[in-house]
C-alpha cells in the first residue's frame, strides 16, 4: 500500500479547511456552540496550515524587496497576509460576541457586523487561494495524467462553467455581497450602506442574541408563526421565526433575506436547511471566486510564455 506523503496529508489538510469553513457560515443548522468551537478548531487548522509552509512563507518574506523574487510569488505572499489578517479579525470577533464558548465577553453591534463581513472575505480571499494553487491541487490528482489533454481541458471548462454558475447563484440569493460591503466596519469606517439597512442589520444582530440566549430553534420559530397566523396574528409570528433563523430577512423592506447569508439558518425558520446545503452552497461561493482566479492566473501565465519566447526568438535573431 502506497503511503500517503507530505503533500497529500496538506492536501487533506486543505479540504478539510475547506469543508469546515463551508459549515461556518450558517450556525442554525448545526447550533451555536458547533459554530463557535469548530470556528476555534478551523483557526487552529489554519496555523497549522501555515506551519507546514513556514520554509516557503520565510523564504519569500526574506526576498521580498527583492528584484529576483517573481511577481507571482509576492502576490502569493500578499494575498496569504490578507487572509491571516481577516482570520484574526474574524476569531477576535467571534470572541468578543461569544455566547458559547466565552460568555463573559461583551462585544457591541459594530463587532457582530464586522465579524460577518470579516467572514465573507475570508471566504473569497480562501477562494483566490485556492484559484492561485489550483496547478499545485492538479499535479497531486495522479490520475488525471492518465485521461488525454483534450478531455482534461473540457472536463475543467464544463467544471468551471457549472460552478461559476450555481456559485453566481449562491452569491446573489444569499447576503454574502451585502456583508462584503460592510467590509469598512472592519478597517473603523462606516459600513457606507443606507441608513435603514444598517439599522436593519443592528436589529437583526440583536434578534440573533434574543434567540441564541432564549435558545430557540427553527422548529420553535415554525411553531409560533403557525400559531400567530391562526390567531391573525402574522406579524408577531413572522419576527419570532426571522429571530429563529439568525438570517438577513426575507421581505423586510431592506433588501434583506431571511436565513440567508454569513451565519444565516434557513427561510425564516421555515425551511431549514441541513449540513450538506449549506456546505454546498459557501463551498460553491468559494469554488466560484477559485475558478475566476485560476483562469486569470491561467491566461498570464499563457501571456509570460508567449512573452519569454518572443523575446528568445528575437535574442536569437540578433545574434
């Protein structure tokens, strides 16, 4: 039996990243304290991660200023500094508005939404990582050099058309743009949306605490609306399902959709949803922002070789 190497257990190391970061961003559907604990273990995961590729991190950092070291690699080193740096808010964050794991800590609104929007940049920045490394992922796929080029190239064109599509999907019917936009809130500014949303966003932060204290659940929430709108009362049953969800508000007036987006749970309660539809569904956003990078860093390289050889052939014709 084949042993599996260094680089595959980094391999292994990196889906199993992956998968746990998909599984983040909806804490309804496996409750609070997996959300706050895995997000723990997923920071551990991402240290270790790096470990493994300390001697490539200090090698670059060394020769950074460096004339010597490649474009590339410099962007590399940029776009991994970006990801540490959203990691660290994203944990501090989750930290100060814990209610699980750190209860004692009180962090404020501000720190709710800039932990959202943290975490969706994390996951695109996780997403160009993965698009930068993607030549690194083929080469440990052993079995791939056994199918012709032909097939290999239409297999990853239909791939990349299926998930750029169901990804294009997943980003625009859930919040994850509208919490990438409050990304300011990270960096101290305002999150530059409209008043009313911003306030929409507070009350909802604050209805995720109501519920999260209360420990409602989506079954709870499916209950009362059920009960309101017997009763005639279907406003009362609509904010207590909304609360349940922790999502963004489906119908709110705000643009906002209920159990959607970073850390969202389902339609109002109504529809929860389960592990492997949220894991498909952030993995597919991730996958989605990996392929337009792989493309691009596909099509430069296609232009640096074109260049290095136009530049040998007129080399040599000087000669």
């Amino acid at each position: 039996m084949k042993r599996i190497g260094k680089n595959g257990w980094k391999l292994a190391l990196d889906i199993l990243m992956l998968v746990f970061l998909a599984l983040m961003y909806n804490k309804r559907v496996l409750g609070i304290a997996f959300h706050e604990i895995g997000g723990l273990a997923l920071c551990g995961l991402f240290i270790i991660h790096k470990l493994l590729n300390f001697k490539w991190i200090a090698c670059v950092t060394k020769g950074l200023l460096s004339r010597g070291t490649p474009a590339r690699q410099k962007l590399f080193w940029t776009l991994d500094l970006l990801l540490l740096a959203s990691f660290a808010y994203v944990l501090v964050s989750g930290i100060l508005i814990s209610k699980v794991v750190f209860p004692s800590t009180a962090g404020g609104n501000a720190f709710k939404m800039g932990h959202y929007a943290a975490s969706a940049l994390a996951l695109a920045l996780s997403g160009a990582h993965v698009g930068l490394h993607m030549g690194w992922i083929g080469q440990r796929m052993a079995f791939l050099r056994k199918w012709s080029l032909p097939l290999r190239r239409g297999l990853a064109v239909a791939l990349s058309v299926a998930v750029l599509a169901f990804g294009g999907v997943q980003i625009t019917s859930t919040s994850f743009l509208q919490w990438l936009g409050n990304i300011g809130v990270v960096f101290g500014a305002t999150t530059g949306a409209p008043a009313g949303m911003e306030r929409s966003i507070i009350g909802q932060a604050a209805a995720e605490e109501t519920a999260a204290d209360s420990d409602l659940t989506a079954e709870t929430a499916v209950a009362d609306t059920t009960a309101a709108d017997a009763s005639g009362e279907a406003q009362t049953g609509t904010v207590s399902a909304s609360a349940s969800g922790g999502g963004l508000g489906t119908g709110n007036g705000n643009g906002l959709r209920d159990g959607q987006g970073p850390h969202g749970g389902g339609e109002g309660g109504e529809a929860s949803e389960n592990v492997a539809s949220v894991a498909l569904s952030f993995a597919s956003i991730l996958l989605a922002f990996a392929v337009v990078v792989a493309w691009l860093d596909a099509l430069l390289k296609s232009r640096n070789r074109r260049r290095r050889l136009r530049a040998r052939k007129e080399s040599a014709a000087e000669a």
